[in-house]
C-alpha cells in the first residue's frame, strides 16, 4: 500500500514533463527535487545523528562552485563537475567533522556555522578563483552522450535523477541500522558506548554522505540557475532545508520527502496573491508548527504509539 | 586458574580528592559477586573505571587474562564486559525492542555494507538479535511492552528493560549498578529470581546494591568499600559478622548491633 503511493508519486513526478510544458511549473519541480533531497540529507546529519550542522550551507556552496570552476575554468564536463562537487565536499565534510564531533554539540554548531561563514567569504573575496560578487553567468546547459539537457524539460530529468538516487540511498542508510544507531547516539550516547558502538564513525559517516549529496545537489542548482554568485550562499537556503527537516519531522524520513514536495511548491502556489503571499506562507509555517510541534513523522509516530497504547493487555 | 576480571590496586582522584586508593579483588567465572558500602565509598567510581568511563590513576584491570585497563568504554564492551548504569540508560524515545536490538548489533559479523544492501548475513544477524530479543523479553516478563517507546514504562520496568538489554550480547561478564534501588519490593523477589536464573545458566554477574538483604540472598562474594578502599571481602556470612563493616555501613559497634539484634528479638 505505502510501496504503491510511493511507486505511483514517484511516477506522476516522472513524467512531469510530458503532463505540463509550462517551463515555470518545471522549474518548480526542479527546486523541489534538489531542495527535498538537500533536506532529506540535512535530516540525516540533524533527525537522525542529532547534530544541527550549518555547514550544509557551506556545502552547498562549495558544490555549485565546484561544478561551475569544473566546467567555465578547468573546462571539464558538467558531469565532472557534480563529481568534483561531490569529492571536495566529502573531502571537506572529513576535515572539519573529524575534529569538530570530538568537541561537544553546541561547539559542533558553532563550527559548522563558522565554516559556512567562510565559504560565503572565500565566494566574495577570491575574486581569482570566484569572480567574487560578479559570479560566473552563462553555465552551459549539459550533455551526455550526444542529448543536450538545455530546456528546463529536459533539465528536469536530471534533477529528477539525482533525487531518486540520492534519495534511495538515503533510505537505504536511514531504514537499516545504521540509521537506528545513529537515533540511538542522538539519545543516549553514553549507553551506545557501553554496548560497544564507537559513536564518532557513525557521525562522521552520516555528515559526509550528508555534505557530498548537498554538494551535488548545490552543482544541479547552480547549472539551473545558469548563474552562479556569493548569493547562493545565502542564508534563504540553509533556512528552506532546516524548514522542510523541522516540518517534515526531524527523524522521520518519508515525513522530510513530503515535506520537501510541499514546502518547495507551497510559495508558488501561494502567487496569486502576490502581496500577501510570504505572509500566508508564513502563517502556513506557523500553524503546522502549533498543531504538529514534531513535524509531520512526529505526529504520526505519536498517533501510532497511542494505538500500541490503546491495545495494551 | 585467573579469575574472570581481575581488578588490582585501582587509584583515583577528582581534582585532588581520593575517590579510590587501591581497590583490588577478583571475579571468579560463574560467581555473582556483591560490591557494597556506604554513599560517597567508590563503588561508582570503581565500575566507571572498570568499564572505560572513567580513567583510573593507576592499577590494572584484567578481563578473562587481558588487560582492559585504559580502555575505551566501547572496546571494553566489546571484549565482553557490560554495565548497567545506577540511572537507568534507554533509549527513551525507541521501542523496548529497539532498545533491545541495539545492545546486540555491535556482536555479529554483519558490516556496513550488508546492512546497506540487505545482505543475507544482515537478515540472519537480524533474525537471530530478535530471537534473542524475544526470550529475553520472556524472563524479565515484558514481552508485551515489545513496541512501547522505552520512556513510557516504570522505573522499575525500564530496569529490567536495561537488565534484558545487558545480556543481548551475551557477554562474559555483567556489571549492574543497583538493579533493584527504587523498584518495588514485590517487584525485588522477581529480580532476584531472575538473576538467579541467569547465573544458574552460567552468567557472570557483580551487583552494587544498597539493598544489604538482596546482596546477602545473592552473593557468592561480597566486597565492601569504603572510603575509597576495601574495607572487607568473603563470603555474605563473614561479612555480617565483620565488626568493621558494621561501623562503616551503620555507625554502630557490634556490641550496639548484638543489643539491636536482641532488642528486635
């Protein structure tokens, strides 16, 4: 029943393309698809190992960077480039998580937070290797094996790709568990130790594969945008992934994913009120907040432990 | 032959502050061994330090013959030796079942990657912890709570529920740190019982408790600490009848214990 909804939103999104030719209503999709994932690996790293990393930010960044140099400077493909994206993210996700996760939680968040402060500046201020504030416009629409992915259609596909893979293998760690240990690290790291589990692996694990999956996903937007600037390393995008994580339900997996999907279409569907629109959106945030302080999976498990509850002997 | 854990000449100091100074004894396999004294004795401090969570000064503990002294917590478990914690530890917030689960995955051959792909040696390593999960469950009389969030039970169901998840991975050696403080009297019995149950099974177990008559219907072995140092050891007969154990544990000489006792009578 859940596998079949699944298979079938899976497949409306598919074939997107072929429903609509609005160019605007793709292009929606598009940020959904790449927003979603994002959170879905920012909930990994927050919902599941417990750490509030802002570095995802940083990530982000450094990703759609990657992808921009690799194709405008160093004249590789897009396709290297989302793997440069990937590689220096998990790259720089080692380096800075290995010594941050000895250091206590909050000091973790100040470290994370420092360091997408510094990738903002290295985009402004290395104006050799960034352009700085100029940005790099005029990002090619990609190709692979003679298809051209120039039209935002066609563009789609491989937004939608990267979704599905980045998202299968997001479950794949979340369901098993791995997923459960780092649940468990999150609310009882004292007790993981006595049971033999060294948590920082674990940690660090999850915060790599969370950075190099951001990093991609920052290297699709950027060849979405076509334009890549200091601005992508606005605070707007950190602040859309921690909503769709908190929303969503910190934790709960499908509960990010849908999330995601409404959270990133929401703002547009709201256009027809162009005045009022961010203020009923926020009003939107703020009820589901009120009525579901967990997020969407955390009012679900809440009903579902009652009913285990209610059929106590 | 050595005993199973053999704990000799353990310092320790907080900031200046002898918490222990020289604590040795020895845990024969099979035996259930009672660490007793007053508040404020060293026997907390005595477990951390066995167990890696806290660092010993100096001295040497030995598991099964190797040195596990310095050790971190989770390579100590992973030899085998596994605590309980005075405040009950759970995972408050996953099934008892999960709780249980976990306690065990770190002991089978299943990898990272067979966990990612589903691999039939994670189904076995799978089938297996639920197998087990599922007797333990049985003896500490739980087993309807299985999918109940942790957090929702009793302090003394959590107990139990922190007892059956120290014995998942079925290790050499249990140490549990005041199993029945603050659980109900009738609930005390059934403890007991079941304790007793394990040993019987071969279990190895050390028990701080407070409660003097659970020790003393236990213990093969009792140690009695006090100001960071063994004050005693032997058999729960002998120690009833140590003067010094008295004074420490009650104030009182033997002769205000003998008038008590004669009082009572």
């Amino acid at each position: 029943m859940k596998l079949a909804g699944i298979l079938a939103a899976a497949l409306l999104l598919g074939a997107l393309p072929y429903l609509t030719h609005s160019n605007y209503v793709i292009g929606i999709a598009v940020s959904a698809c790449v927003f979603t994932t994002a959170a879905a690996a920012l909930n990994l790293v927050y919902g599941f190992a417990g750490l509030l990393s802002f570095a995802q930010l940083g990530f982000w960044g450094i990703g759609g960077y990657a992808a921009a140099l690799t194709v405008m400077t160093f004249g590789g493909s897009f396709w290297q480039g989302l793997l440069w994206a990937g590689l220096i993210d998990a790259a720089a996700a080692l380096a800075i998580g290995y010594p941050a996760l000895a250091t206590n939680r909050h000091a973790f968040v100040i470290v994370t937070l420092a360091f997408a402060l510094l990738v903002t500046l290295v985009a402004r201020d290395w104006v050799g290797l960034t352009r700085g504030p100029l940005g790099i416009p005029g990002l090619p629409g990609p190709t692979l094996f003679g298809v051209e992915f120039k039209t935002t259609p066609r563009f789609y596909w491989i937004a939608y790709g990267y979704a599905l893979l980045a998202l299968a293998m997001l479950w794949l760690v979340c369901t098993s568990r791995i997923g459960r240990t780092l649940v468990a690290i999150k609310q009882n790291e004292p007790l993981v130790r006595a049971q033999g589990i060294a948590p920082r692996p674990y940690k660090l694990a999850a915060f790599v594969i969370g950075a190099a999956i951001t990093g991609i996903g920052g290297g699709i937007y950027a060849f979405h945008l076509k334009i890549i600037d200091p601005l992508f390393l606005d605070f707007y995008y950190m602040q859309t992934f921690l909503i769709i994580v908190i929303i969503g339900g910190a934790g709960s997996f499908w509960g990010v994913v849908l999330a995601g999907i409404v959270m990133s279409t929401l703002p547009e569907v709201l256009r027809f009120s162009e005045d009022f629109r961010m203020i009923i959106y926020r009003a939107v945030l703020l009820a589901a907040m009120l009525a579901m302080p967990n997020g969407a999976g955390g009012w679900l498990a809440q009903r579902r432990l009652a009913r285990v509850r209610a059929e106590l002997p | 032959m050595t005993a199973l854990l053999e704990v000799l000449d353990l310092h320790k100091s907080f900031a200046g502050v002898r918490a222990l100074g020289g604590v040795s004894f020895d845990v024969e396999a099979g035996s259930i061994t009672g660490l007793i004294g007053p508040n404020g004795s060293g026997k907390s401090t005595t477990i951390d330090c066995i167990s890696g969570f806290q660092a010993a000064d100096g001295g040497r503990v030995r598991l099964a013959g190797a040195d596990i002294t310095s050790c971190a917590p989770q390579a100590i478990a992973r030899a085998g030796l596994i605590r309980t914690f005075q405040t009950v530890l759970l995972y408050e917030r996953l099934s008892v079942r999960d709780n249980l689960a976990i306690a065990a995955q770190q002991f089978d051959d299943a990898i990272w990657l067979d966990e990612l792909l589903r691999t039939a040696r994670y189904r076995r390593a799978v089938a297996v912890a639920d197998e087990r999960t599922r007797q333990l469950l049985d003896l500490v009389g739980l087993s309807r709570y299985a999918e109940v969030d942790a957090g929702m039970l009793s302090y003394g169901e959590k107990k139990l529920v922190a007892l059956a998840a120290a014995l998942m991975s079925q290790p050499k050696l249990v140490i549990l740190d005041e199993p029945v403080a603050g659980v109900n009297p009738a609930r005390i019995r059934e403890v007991e019982a079941i304790l007793r149950r394990l040993n019987g099974a071969g279990q190895t177990l050390v028990i701080i408790e407070h409660n003097v008559e659970f020790v003393t219907n236990l213990c093969h072995r009792v140690v009695v600490l006090d100001q960071g140092r063994k004050l005693a050891e032997g058999t729960p007969a002998e120690i009833h009848g140590d003067p010094r154990v008295l004074e420490a544990y009650l104030g009182m000489t033997p002769e205000m214990a003998a008038a008590e006792a004669k009082g009572a009578a």
